[in-house]
C-alpha cells in the first residue's frame, strides 16, 4: 500500500490526465470544423485554378476502390462536422470518380504546389525513375580489395528525408575495407527528394516497391544485397526484403514503426498509436494535426514547401551561411499529395503486412538486426521490443540517449562502424555469394 504522502501527487496526475484529455477533445473538435470549412474552400480553390476539383477523403470509400491498396486510415478518420454534410460539401459518387480519372497521369503539379526548378525537375526526365546516389568501390575493378566480388548494399531514407540521410552521414565515414569491396545505393523514394512526385500515384507498398524494383534492383540486376532503413523506410524495406528473400543477406531497421495487430483494424490502430489526438507532447500533436487533417496539412505544406525557397534565403540570411543543413533543405522537398498518402497507405497501410513479411524473413533466416534510440519519441521503443518478440533471432539495440534522428546522426562514425560489423559477419549467410 503507498504511503498517504504519496496520494497528493497521485491525485495531481490523475487531474492533469484529465484536463489534458478535456483540452485534447476541445482543441480537436475545433480542428474538425475547420478542417470542413477547408474542404470547401479547396474545393473551390481547385475548380478556379485547374477546372476541376481532385477529390479528398472526406468521405466514405465507395465500392471498389482498390480496398486492398488504400489504407483505411484515409477514410476512417472521423470527423463529427464531416458527418453532418454542410452545403457545399463533397459528396463521393460519380462526379467526384469522374474527375479523378480526369486527373489521371497528369505531370502538371498543383498549383498549391511549388514549381522551381528543383522540384519539377523528374518531370521533365524521359523514364520516370527514382533519383539515387550510387557509391562504387574504390576499384575500377569488379572484384574487391580481397579478390572477392563486390557487396550491395540498399539504404532506404524515413518520413520526410531523402537519400542525404545517407550520403551525408554512413557515407562519409565508411572503412577503406568496405569502400573497396561494397557498393552502396542511397535512394529518394517516390514522393521525396529529387525522386518524381506523380499527382496520379496514391503511394502504396506496392508503387514504392515497384519503382526501386525498376529504378535500382533490375537496371543493376542485383542477384543479392544488404538493407539498411530508418523510420518509415523500414515497412517498405521489409516489402522488399520479403519479395526478395533469397537475395537479401541481411536488413538492418532503424527505428521501425512495428506494433503487432490483427489485420482488421491494424492501420487505425497505428494511427492512434503513432498520431493520436493529443496536444502532448508536441511532437505527437504535430503528427496528428498533419495525419488526421488532410486539408489543414496541405494549408502547411502551401505555406512551407510550396515557399521553401524563401525559407531557406531567410535561413541563410539569418544564419549567414551559403549552404543550410541538409535536414533543412529534405524537409520541404515533398507534395502534400505524395506525403500524405505515404503517411496512410506505407506507415499505416502497411501495418497489416509486416506479421507476413517478418515471418517470411524467419522462414528464409534472414540475419536481422534493429536499432532505435532509448529517447525517440516519434516511435515508441515498445516497436523494437515487439519484433524481438516475434523474430527471436533478432539483434536488438537500444542506443542510449539518442532520440529518433539522434540515433543516426549523434554518432556517425559509430552508427558506420555497426553497419559494416553486420554486413561483414553475413557477407556468407546461408552460401549466398554476392551479386
């Protein structure tokens, strides 16, 4: 029984529980009207400048709408002023399918949308392919320092990143052993980057899965290969580690967003567990406003990436600096189309998958190995323990003090030297010789 001195400060977390929930509702009911009043405004925005009007989940799916590719979490979000149907709200049918077939495989990017240079580049590109930045062995030669055929490696970036993840952190600090023997491809997935940002993609497992496919595994024809991936790249390397198990020696997840459900319901459930709709801490507040609000996100993605390169004048303005921080410069580089239907259809889509594909890996004892930081509060470090749960023969670390992009970027040198230990001691996993 705990002391009476101990029941005042129960108490007090109890209230502050409480009041937090209170507020919570409050705040979010607010979001919802507005998110509705947002709706109608795009709406009319969409038809001024482009015609027609694409259209939002506001709504109910209706029948045959790819229910296998398209998360639930992208029409099961309830929102109470939705439902009462205001006028002017869309409404699914006929009208709403007609104008998004007319919609279909256009290259023009909205107008809400930035049109630099920079972003519209992969339009004008004749084979729309994911950019990538390949780092070959020291050696002109096809053998390494060692006389051994070279090694692949695939390195997948997360949420809002792109291949500079890499380049600027594993890259940099690689042994002279493993540059001379490993060849290493850092790619933009669809959506983010340099890589393209089609207005007709709807950003499933398996679009993502199909353009590294055509963009990097076949061109290359990589008969066998290493994964590393951080965040929300981990579900689509595990896709592609499960299509190609014969051929992956081994997969290293960094902070991978895995929480173990039943497949009905598994993509809400991520949702609630990763955005949930509280107002703290503020780093969940801020994934569940850009999660659960598809016009208010692209209100943000209007006002940051459509004016990134104001921002970062300013910033170097501010900063006096001709080159900003590569973080700074990834985080704008992205549609809201392509963010938020990565978002629903990979991180929570794909949540009813990853039972299949980590049980695939243990059938073809694939060498695994996670690491995640004990303070990330992006994903909760409970991931990592449930796919030591379901894969015993998993290498698990939790690195001390390091947080969710810590965990990559507050060691490198380190972060490097772990990576190449587990390419090395699986370079023969199972006689597989590298490709």
């Amino acid at each position: 029984m705990l002391p009476a001195s101990n029941f005042p400060g129960k108490w007090a977390g109890y209230l502050v529980e409480i009041l937090h929930v209170i507020l919570s509702f409050i705040v979010f009911l607010g979001l919802d009207f507005l998110e509705t009043l947002l709706c109608i405004m795009y709406r009319c925005l969409d038809e001024f400048f482009e015609g027609k009007a694409p259209h939002c989940y506001c709504e109910k799916r209706t029948a045959g709408e790819e229910e296998n590719e398209l998360s639930e979490t992208l029409y099961g979000r309830k929102n109470l002023f939705g439902q009462m149907r205001f006028p002017g709200y869309p409404r699914r049918g006929k009208e709403c399918d007609k104008v998004t077939s007319d919609h279909q495989h256009q290259l023009v990017n909205r107008w809400s949308d930035c049109g630099c240079e920079s972003c519209v580049s992969w339009m004008k590109a004749g084979a729309q392919k994911l950019h990538f930045v390949v780092k070959e062995p020291s050696q002109d030669s096809s053998e390494g320092s060692n006389g051994n055929p070279i090694e692949n490696v695939i390195f997948l970036h997360g949420f809002l990143c792109s291949s500079s993840i890499w380049t600027e952190t594993v890259f940099q600090n690689l042994s002279e052993s493993v540059k001379g023997k490993y060849r290493l491809f850092a790619i933009d997935l669809l959506g983010f980057g340099k890589s393209p940002k089609p207005r007709d993609s709807l950003y499933t497992l398996r679009e993502h899965l199909d353009m590294i496919e055509q963009s990097v595994i076949c061109p290359f024809d990589l008969k066998s290969f290493n994964l590393v991936a951080h965040s929300m790249g981990c579900i689509i390397a595990l896709a592609v580690a499960a299509k190609y198990s014969k051929s992956v020696k081994s997969i290293t997840l960094v902070a991978p967003p895995y929480l173990p459900s039943s497949k009905d319901g598994a993509s809400l459930a991520v949702l609630n567990r990763l955005a949930g709709r509280r107002l703290w801490p503020p780093l969940l507040f801020g994934a569940a406003f850009m999660s659960w609000y598809e016009h208010l996100g692209r209100c943000v993605c209007f006002f940051v990436c459509r004016n990134h390169r104001a921002w970062e004048s300013l910033l170097k303005l501010l900063t006096r600096r001709r080159d900003l921080n590569f973080i700074i410069m990834d985080l704008p580089r992205h549609t809201h189309h392509s963010a938020w239907h990565s978002m629903h259809n990979v991180i929570c889509g794909g949540a009813k998958y990853m039972d299949e594909y980590l049980e695939s890996l243990i059938e073809n004892k694939v060498k695994l190995n996670v690491i995640q930081g004990d303070r990330d509060q992006v994903i909760p470090i409970e991931c990592s323990i449930n796919i030591r749960r379901k894969v015993p023969n998993a290498e698990v670390a939790i690195v001390p003090n390091a947080d969710h992009n810590s965990v990559i970027l507050g060691g490198e040198k380190d972060f490097t030297e772990t990576l190449e230990q587990i390419w090395v001691s699986s370079a023969d996993i199972n006689g597989r010789g590298p490709g």
